[in-house]
C-alpha cells in the first residue's frame, strides 16, 4: 500500500536565487485533508507536488473522460500551453513565493455516502493506487489551476531542493454537467475564454434547454464532431490558436454555431421538425452536398505548374470556403435552400433532391483566393458574408456570376 510520506528523488541543477538543499521535511511527498469546510460536500487539502501529479485528473479537449457527454468522449478544458509551465514553476520558486500559491479547484467523482467515507480512508492513506483502483483514473478532476498545477510540477521535476504545500479546495459529489459549468464559471469570471470553449462547454451544461441557443450548439456539435460529418476533425473545438508545433483548424466551433444560426432560424426549425426531419442530419447533408459541389476548395486542391528546372510541381492553393466569410455566406445561402426543398417537396425523398439540385450549383464558384477574382473581392469575416451571400444567391436562383450580365450556362 502506497504511503502519505514517500521520499524525495533527486534533482538537477537548480537556477541562482534557488536554495540547492531544503530542511528534510520539506523533501518528502505528503497528501492531506487539512479542513472539512460541509462534510461530504466540501474539504481543503494540501499535496506536495509529487502525490498531487500522481492523483491529479484533466479532463481535456485531448483526453478520454469516463464521465463525458460528447459524442467522441472528450473532456471539456482546452489543452494547457506547456511552454507557460517553466515561468510559472520558477515564479514560485522565488523567495516565500511557495507559501502564496492560489487554491486550485478539484472535483472529487463520488457520489455516496458510503464511496464519499470509502475515498476519504483511502485519501488519508495516501493509498493513490488503491483511490484509481476502486474509483478510476479520472476521480479527481481538476477544474481550475492547470497551468498553476503544471508550473508547480515543472519546478519540482527541474529545481533541486523545491517543494511546496498545494492547497486544493475539493468538491465532493458534482456531476460532469456541474462540474463543466463551474470551470465556465470561474474561468468566464476570471479571465476571458474563447467564444469557442464557452459555446462549446455550453452543449453539455446546459444539456436538456428547451432554447434556440441551445439547439444550435446541439446542431454544431453534431456537424463538428459525428462520425458521418465532413467536418469532422475540422473544426477548432477550444478556439485555442494555431502555431507551428501545433497546427489547429481555421474554423472555430464558435464560428459554425454562429453561422447555423443563420441556416437554423426558429421557424425554419418548426417546419423541418413537423416534417419529421432532424436539424442534425439536415446540416451534415448539406455540408456533404457542398463538400462534392466544391470539391477542388474543400479538399485544398493544389495546383501544377513547371519550375526553374521544367519540372511539373504541386503549388499549395488557398481557397475562402471555410473561412468565415465562407463558411457564415454559404450557411445563409443554406436558410434559403431548406426553405426551398420545404416548399417544392411533399416526400423526404423529393426534399433531398430538391437540396442536391440547388446546392450543386455552387460547383460554378471560384473559391480561390487570387487578384482580380471577382468570387472573392468581398472583405474578410462576418463584414464580407453580405456581399458573398449575394453573389451566391444570384448564382444559385437567378443563374447569374458577379460581373455576368447573362446566364451561367450562357458564358
């Protein structure tokens, strides 16, 4: 059985301003519930930094979380930026900056009297093994203090001699939805978040709203995440930004659920839900419709071309479509279609060939990001979807390009 009290390994070379040797108290692993604040509800523990990386859970963007409401599994925090945790962890290093660490926030996964007592017996052990054993993995979630948590890992594996008490303010009991919406809590409160994490955290904390909003996030979710999407794996579901070591997609979550709200409008809602269709495989269906109907944009296809040398080389294109001008002017355009597949068909069948017959049109758009393009003289983002929904809209109903005085068909 593992103990509260485990020695210290050793360490490297630590920075100037760092002690190299520390009183040996202070070189040992503890764990501890220092004060029950509500029994079984709320405690306040303190862990060296070597017992807290062994219990600690994050639930992630990246991780597999037991207890998670998406459909892929996944928790609901961004992923923590490594390259903050070195500042962080010699920031505490310094002077008594040890004694001034902030509480971090965890949630402890029990949720009865008897697995509450149970936890708390094996806590004061120091029996981690034994918790993950009976409790899983993932039992104690942190919610709040990643990166400080991090940071203070960083300093204990890298500066000799550095050790420090990590309070840990516990909640006992909180379901996923609860503890979901206490991380958007704190963190909407504290500092601000990406839209995208927000809207997207959303889905599951208020999971069972009888609102549009809500609907909405329940459609972008589906389209960003199903299996049978093709957006799949295309979507930036924190709204974290992209860098080289860690390249991310364009398109924001964030930036699709505001989109569907101009395809998904309360009305058109009512009128695909009285004809037994789902707002979720309408929206995959006709990003599918789109995805074929555009082909050479949404797959990025590259061009040939000669170099010096006459030799025929692959030269990368840049396309608009899922930029959010694309993206939010097409799902406008797509308001129009369902509405007009609603009006011309009595059967799902005849709804989805009216769909595939006018978003097949999209087929005559040059997505492609060039001078003197007239597809793409608009402005970037939500200014330019205006002007782009137009000449999309012109295209698709009345058969006419920008700059085209007659027929499509006719040129």
């Amino acid at each position: 059985m593992a103990t509260a009290t485990l020695a210290r390994k050793s360490r490297t070379t630590t920075p100037k301003n760092v002690a190299k040797t520390a009183p040996k108290d202070e070189r040992v692993a503890r764990m501890g519930v220092a004060a029950t604040i509500t029994p079984g509800k709320v405690s306040v523990a303190t862990f060296t930094p070597e017992r807290l990386k062994a219990l600690a859970f994050i639930s992630t963007y990246s991780t597999k979380d037991p207890q998670s409401t998406s459909p892929r599994g996944h928790g609901y925090q961004r992923e923590p930026m490594a390259e903050r945790f070195p500042g962080i962890g010699r920031y505490y290093a310094k002077g008594d900056n040890r004694h001034r660490i902030p509480a971090l926030i965890a949630s402890v996964r029990v949720y009865n009297s008897k697995d509450k007592a149970r936890f708390n017996v094996l806590f004061g052990q120091g029996a981690i093994g034994k918790i993950h054993q009976e409790f899983g993995r993932s039992v104690f979630s942190i919610v709040d203090g990643q990166h400080r948590m991090n940071g203070l890992f960083w300093a204990w594996s890298n500066l000799e001699g550095f050790n420090a008490e990590i309070p840990v303010l516990l909640y006992y009991g909180l379901t996923y939805a609860e503890e979901a919406a206490l991380f958007d809590d704190i963190n909407t409160t504290q500092r601000k978040l990406p839209k995208a994490l927000i809207e997207a955290t959303k889905v599951h904390t208020e999971a069972g709203a009888d609102s549009h909003d809500q609907r909405l996030r329940e459609i972008a979710l589906a389209l960003s995440e199903d299996a049978d999407s093709v957006w799949r794996d295309g979507v930036n579901m924190t709204g974290q930004k992209s860098s080289k070591g860690n390249p991310l997609p364009s398109t924001s979550f964030e930036s699709v659920r505001r989109s569907l709200s101009h395809t998904f409008k309360q009305k058109t809602l009512s009128r695909l839900q009285d004809r037994g269709l789902s707002p979720e495989i309408v929206a995959k269906r006709f990003w599918d419709m789109v995805s074929k109907a555009c082909a050479p944009a949404w797959t990025e296809q590259p061009r040939f071309a000669e170099n010096d040398s006459q030799e025929t080389v692959e030269v990368p294109v840049k396309y608009r479509l899922k930029d959010l001008v694309g993206v939010s002017s097409v799902s406008k355009l797509g308001e129009d279609i369902i509405t007009t597949a609603l009006d011309k068909s009595t059967t799902e069948e005849d709804f989805w060939g009216v769909m595939a017959e006018y978003v097949s049109k999209l087929g005559a758009v040059d997505w492609e990001k060039k001078r003197n393009n007239p597809w793409m003289a608009t402005s970037a983002g939500f200014g330019g979807q205006v002007q782009l929904y137009e000449m999309l809209y012109d295209l698709v109903y009345r058969d006419k390009a920008p700059g085209v005085a007659v027929p499509v068909d006719e040129k």
